[in-house]
C-alpha cells in the first residue's frame, strides 16, 4: 500500500492506493483504484531557482524499526 500526498491547500485530499503491478520498466505501477483528487506535478522556475512540485509519496505497507543499541541507549 502507498499513500500520496495531497498538492492543494486541503490537507483531506491524500490518498491510499495498493499497487497491483510494476511495469517491466521498473518505472510504472498500476494501482487498484484511480486517484479521487488530482496531484500536480511539475517543476516550477522561479528566475534561476528551481522548486519541485510533485506529491510525496510513501510506503505503507512495510514496517520499519528502529533500535539503539542496548549497551548505550537508555531503558526507553
């Protein structure tokens, strides 16, 4: 699963899809549903800076940890 974060001023509008298929160029997914808000993406110029415009996107489905290491870290 993957969730998309929204690019408009509401914050309501992410999503959550789960990929069903990766492209044989390891560049396309396809996706269970179609997206219910649109997501800009573009790079836009501002004089000689460069903003990038495009929706985070991130990994649900995997669980990630983080442990110290018992001997330095404390009991929390």
């Amino acid at each position: 699963m993957i969730g998309i974060a929204p690019t408009s001023f509401n914050p309501r509008e992410g999503e959550h899809r789960i990929i069903t298929a990766v492209g044989s160029d390891k560049k396309t997914i396809t996706l269970d549903a179609p997206f219910d808000y649109k997501h800009f993406a573009e790079i836009q110029h501002y004089g000689d800076d460069f903003i990038d415009m495009r929706a985070e996107v991130g990994l649900l489905s995997r669980n990630v940890v983080y442990r110290g290491d018992p001997e330095t870290s404390g009991p929390n």
